[in-house]
C-alpha cells in the first residue's frame, strides 16, 4: 500500500463519519464547562478548607 492510497482511503473513511450538528456540538462543549467550573469550585472550597484548619492547628 503506497502513501497515495492510505490517504485516498483516509478520505473516503472521513466521508463516512457521522459528524455531530452545531447543536450537539454546542450543548456538549456547556455540559463539560459546566462540568469543569463545577469541579474546579469544589477543589477550590476543599483547599481553602484545609488551608484554613491547617493554620488555626500550626498557629
């Protein structure tokens, strides 16, 4: 199989694809921001928590 044909039939692989509409595109990019801000909130409450006890106790 020579370069030619592997991208030939890379090509017609690509035409076969169901790609996703906009919309779906779009609600799954909100689901993972939504996802993420909400992960990265409960880290941070969780290292402010134990930030917090971690100076009251070597106080």
């Amino acid at each position: 199989m020579n370069i030619v044909q592997y991208f030939k039939d890379a090509r017609g692989e690509l035409q076969r694809v169901s790609w996703p509409t906009r919309e779906q595109v779009f609600e799954g990019s909100q689901a993972v921001l939504i996802f993420v801000v909400g992960l990265t909130l409960i880290v941070f409450a969780l290292d402010w928590t134990f930030s917090t006890i971690m100076k009251q106790v070597l106080r």
